[in-house]
C-alpha cells in the first residue's frame, strides 16, 4: 500500500513515499526534500555469504546526471565509475550505519541511494542519508535503527541547518552529524579554523534536530515497518573460548600482544595460533573458526588491559603520544618533500606546483564547483603494512583518506590571486601503524612549506580512540592511537587544525554512539596533541613557507589586460599566442576578466611574454619606444615586427639623420632596431623614426 508521510525540515518539507517503486527490494522509499528526490533501496541476500569474518554492507550513492539537466561528458555519455564526491559521500552513509546492523550478521547487504532530481536549496546527500536509513528500517533486515542525518553550515557566527549549496559555498563550516536516539554516532567536518567550543555546540544542534527526524521516522516504521527476519549467527562458540583459554591462559596472551612493534606482536599471535591448531586438531568445525576466535580473544585482552589496567599494547600511557620526527627535502628535483614519522607510522608527501590550467574539472552535480586547484592524493601500499598483493589503484579508503587530509589544508592555502598555481600533494604510505591519514596531513603541511607554498599556518592531525565497558561513565579515551588499538577498540576519532581552531573531523566508531563527555574529552584531547606536534615537531622542522618556490617549480608571472584586446593576443586561429609560446617556451593562460598566466622555468623567456603581450594589448603613443624586428623591406621603408601579430613601418626618410637611396644600404632582414613612435600622420596611419630617437644620456 502507498503511504507518503512529510515534515518539515529547515524550512522545507521532506515526503517519504514508501510502498510507490521498487517493491522487490526488501525496503525501498523515495525521498523528496524540496525538489530533490532520491530513492533510497535496502536488499539483503536469502543466505549468509560462506568463508567470511565481516559483516559485507555495501553503499551506493548514484549520480544521475539528468538530475540536473546535464548529458554526460566523454564518448560513452552514459555515466560511468562513481565520482569522488559519491564516493564520499557513499562512505558517510557506511560509517553510522555499519555498527547497528549485528556483528554475527553475514548476509550481503547493498544500499543504494539514487539521485534523480537535484534542487540547489537542498542537497541530495540529506534525503539520501536519511532514506538509507529508513529503507533499512522499514525492511525486514536486522537492524538496531533508525539513525539520522543532519548537516550544519556557520555563515557570520550563525548556525545554518541543512544548508543549501550557495551557503556552503560561504560557509565557515561544513559539518555532517548522525545520531541515534540517545547518542551522536557520526561525525565529519571541514571548517576554517572553528574553535572547539564553537564545534561541539556544532555538534549538539545537529543532534537535536536529528532526534525530531528520528521521532518521524518511528512514525513510519510503526506503520509501514516490517519484521526482521531471522539469520544464521556467525558468532564463535562460548566451548572454543573456554577450550583456548584453557591451552593459552590470559596472562600468556596479555604476553603475546604487549609489545611496541607491530612485526614482533604479530609473531606472538601466529605462535599461538599454531600452539592452538596443534591443540584442537580433532575438533574440525573449531579450526574453521579459529582465526576468528584468536582475534576476539586478542579484542578481549587488549581491552582489558586498557579498561581494567590501564596499559596500552606498547607501554605507552593513556595520554603520549608515539616518537615522532620530520624532516624536509627527502626527494631531489621535486618541487616540495616531506617526511613525517609517528612511532611506525611514516608518510612522505611529495608536493607538485603547476599553472592554474592544471586545475582538476569536476563533472558533478554540484553546479557550483567546477574545479578544484588543490588535490590531496593519499597511496596505500601493501609493503607499508608487510603484506603482498598487486596495487589494483585507489579504493574507498584511500580516496577517503585523501579527502579528509585535502579538506584539513585547504583553508590555510592561499588564493589563487595571491598565488596563482594548481597545487598537487601525494601522500605515499611507508608504514602504516595507525593513523596514516593524520600523519599525512603533517606531512603535506611541510612540504607545501618546503615548496615555498604560502600558507597561512601549519596545520597538524592526530586521533584519538576509545575503550568503553559496561556504562556510559565506564570508559578510556586513547590519545594517538596504533593500528591494534584502532582494531580493537571502539573509536577512530580524527581531528586536524592549526593552533587556533579545527579545519577537519572524521569520527568513526563500532558501537551505538558516543556520549557528550567522551566527544568533548576527544576533543579535548586531539587540541593538546595538535598543539604539541606542531610547536616541539614540524615547527622546529620548518618554521615558516619558504620565500620563493623550489628552483625546479614553475614561476609565474600574473598581468592584466583589457578584455577587449584577449583577441588581439589570442589571433586568427591562435596563431599570435602559439607564436609567442613557440618563440619563448612558456606556457600561457588566459581568463575571461584578462587575467593572464604566464609559467616558466626561464624567467628571461617568460619576461620576453609578458613583454609581448603587453606591446599587442598597448595602443601606440607618441614617444614610445620600441624594439622591433625588421620582417619585410620595401621601396620606401622597412617593417617592423614589437611582438606577434604586431606591426608598423619606418619610412626610408626616417631611417637614417643623413639621406639614403635604399633601405638595404641600412636594413636588412632580421635585425632588430629600436624607434620612436611619432604619432599617427595626416592619414590616421602610426608612423615610427630610427632617425628621431632621443639621445642617451
């Protein structure tokens, strides 16, 4: 039966339809919010998925190109592989849906939110959000819903919910909060240097106004939900873990994982894995779900010790942080490098500059950005965590991780008008042992300075992670947290920012949210760290951007004309503009306003453009004086070439003080003569003398 249910939200209605399409999925709506309209699909497989220890959810986030009225670029002109902004947004419907869904579940689960409409006031990432969660709630897959979704804008000190894609564009803060009913489950932010207190208010208005959606939502699930179906639990017998605790007693697994490297750890637990598998040979149907049962009780210990004990895998206390060092121009001939290392995690970022015509374009839906100057790429490796297996390219967590470091960095870049590159940094993987997207922004931070990119201020990341028992007050927040503690524990809480305020959150957590105190605490926490890599490490390291670009990079030279005269340079079938690239090597670009680009290594060459330009886009002037070449010779004077496409004549009479019969007794083709304009004669024509230049002093 159609049912269609409606609020309003920031100032616009959202209508959920649900039982109108997509029937055969086991939960489908479509969401309307404004004039955007997605549709939101929840399916589960019949049967649980065999040789697995995941729970497999995937998230969709589709782009419809005709949702704005576009045909897709490129020869095919179909859509194609998911574009960066779905891919992130895919992964912010993922990380607060994936921890209710049951740890023992393993049916495949696919999301998919379809954009089939986009109104510029509302953004599709809203619906989408929310109609995932309710396609699932109103499904009859096992689910410990609903959550919800709210994003806040700050424009002049004000908070903006929900704000439309203008108010993005000007806004100081560009927050995504999900919730449950009693506690925040997810958040990611980009800001421009928000204080703390300014963020966690953020924080708790987006909570509030997702606990009145989460009051709607329980309207439709109790008249539209379904009963959950039952499944095959995954979870490990109670007898394997009596049986292991029996043949590896606690304190020699506390042994095992107590060490502050990652290789000798791993060691530990493949001993008694091999101690257990020798132990257990009789029972088959244990050994199939030994390796699963060895990493709960892993999960097990390493949370008692923290909780409990109060004693971190590698000896650490609750509050240090792991050895940390930098150092800047690692690589030769780059334009920028840096290397930040955090106990065994190290990044190098390497930072290339290139002219504004190297920005990336963006195809998307978002009608207001259409390129970006700054790229943040971040790699991963195998080798970096001692593994092998062919490099297939980016996946979801390293476009994610990417971003989130881009996001961090870019509001203390400096414009383009006051720096006119396209900025490129990569952040290759060395060693990961947790938190690799954070010393990634380290990193960049210090080669882009390294580079001689000016920016504002140095920006630094650290994350902090969490072990939580049977009560909201029975908790450890973990500052700088390694790959096992990440693992095992149950936060993943990221903060970048300068000394002054935050530029970038990602949180993400496996269990069913967070209280007030723990996110304030975290907070807290990631701003003393931050303070403290940046003033004892990176600044010590490199304490300003340098004066001048790398002598490898690009210069740039940036002038102005009339608009009016872009022709003139351009020429007939860009024939003036590729000459003056062609005689001088540079590379030239033009904006509508007559905002011109010239970048290259030779800065003589690069001066002879912008020489160039200028002659073409300047009208003569009596008593200028110009260089020029002589191009053509005829009866009665020569031809002078200032600059591509620029011409004027010197009359035999004016070539020399004494008379001359022939211009050649003079002139000959190729040389170049200086002259002195003489105003137009009677005729309107510009005349030029040799004979009639000033003396030199």
């Amino acid at each position: 039966m159609y049912k269609s249910y409606s609020m309003e939200l920031a100032g616009r209605t959202l209508t959920v339809d649900v039982g109108r399409v997509a029937k055969q999925a086991n939960g489908a709506v479509l969401m309307h919010y404004g004039d955007t309209t997605v549709l939101s699909t929840a399916t589960a497989s019949k049967e649980p998925r065999e040789g697995i220890d995941f729970f497999p959810l995937s998230v969709e986030y589709e782009e419809k190109m005709y949702a704005v009225g576009k045909i897709p670029g490129g020869f095919n002109k179909r859509e194609g592989k998911a574009s960066e902004h779905a891919i992130l947004t895919s992964r912010v419907i993922d990380r607060p849906m994936r921890p209710l869904f049951p740890k023992d579940y393993r049916n495949d689960v696919t999301l998919v939110d379809m954009v089939m409409s986009v109104d510029p006031e509302c953004n599709p990432e809203i619906p989408a959000m929310l109609g995932s969660s309710i396609a699932t709630c109103i499904s009859d897959i096992p689910f410990d819903g609903p959550c919800a979704t709210t994003q806040v804008g700050l424009i002049d000190g004000e908070y903006v919910i929900n704000p439309s894609l203008a108010q993005k564009e000007i806004s100081d803060l560009q927050l995504t909060v999900a919730s449950t009913r009693e506690k925040v489950i997810m958040i990611e932010a980009g800001a421009n240097e928000v204080p703390e207190d300014k963020m966690i208010e953020a924080i708790y208005k987006a909570h509030e106004v997702n606990q009145e959606i989460i009051s709607f939502i329980d309207k439709i699930v109790a008249e539209c939900g379904k009963e959950k179906h039952t499944y095959a639990s995954c979870a490990v017998p109670e007898e394997l873990f009596a049986a292991i605790k029996e043949i590896v007693p606690p304190e020699e697994m506390e042994v095992a994982v107590f060490s502050d490297d990652k290789q000798t750890r791993e060691e530990n637990i493949r001993q008694v894995t091999a101690k257990l598998e020798e132990a257990l040979a009789d029972h088959e149907d244990w050994l199939e779900v030994l390796d699963e049962a060895v990493y709960q009780y892993q999960k097990k210990t390493v949370r008692k010790m923290i909780l409990k004990d109060h004693k971190r895998p590698d000896g650490r206390q609750i509050k240090e942080i792991r050895p940390l060092a930098a150092e800047v121009d690692i690589i030769p001939r780059v334009h920028g490098s840096a290397m930040f290392t955090r106990g065994q995690t190290q990044i190098c970022t390497v930072t290339t500059l290139a002219p504004l015509s190297d920005a990336q374009r963006l195809d998307g839906l978002d009608e207001f950005e259409t390129s970006k100057r700054y790229m943040h790429h971040y790699n991963f490796p195998s080798y970096s965590v001692g593994e092998t297996k062919p490099s297939r390219g980016p996946g979801r967590r390293e476009i994610g991780h990417g971003a989130l470091a881009e996001r961090a960095l870019v509001p203390v870049l400096p414009s383009a008008e006051e720096f006119p590159y396209a900025i490129r940094t990569v952040s290759e993987t060395f060693e990961s042992n947790g938190s690799t997207s954070q010393a990634s922004i380290c990193a960049s931070t210090m080669s882009l300075m390294a580079a001689g990119v000016p920016i504002r201020k140095p920006v630094a990341g650290i994350s902090c992670g969490l072990v939580t028992g049977d009560t909201d007050d029975d908790y450890i927040v973990l500052t700088d947290i390694q790959g096992l503690e990440d693992f095992f524990g149950d936060m993943d809480f990221k903060v970048a920012g300068t000394h002054d305020g935050i530029t970038a959150i990602q949180m993400d957590i496996k269990i069913h949210g967070l209280t007030r105190e723990i996110v304030e605490e975290a907070i807290r926490r990631t701003k003393e760290a931050r303070e403290y890599i940046l003033t004892e490490v990176m600044e010590k390291c490199i304490p300003a951007p340098r004066e001048h670009v790398n002598k490898y990079a690009p210069k740039i030279i940036q002038i102005q004309i009339d608009p009016q005269k872009i022709g003139d340079v351009v020429g007939q079938r860009g024939k003036t503009i590729n000459t003056i690239i062609e005689r001088t090597g540079v590379q030239i670009d033009i904006s509508d306003d007559g905002g011109v680009s010239i970048c290259g290594v030779d800065q003589n060459m690069m001066d002879e453009a912008a020489r160039m330009i200028r002659i073409i886009t300047t009208d003569f002037e009596e008593g200028q004086i110009l260089t020029g070449t002589v191009v053509s010779i005829k009866d009665f004077g020569a031809f002078l070439e200032f600059a591509p496409g620029k011409e004027g004549m010197v009359h035999i009479s004016k070539i020399a003080k004494h008379r001359i019969n022939r211009v050649e007794d003079v002139l000959t083709l190729g040389d170049k003569v200086k002259v002195v304009c003489l105003g137009k004669d009677k005729m309107g024509r510009v005349s030029f003398s040799m004979k009639d230049l000033p003396e030199e002093e």
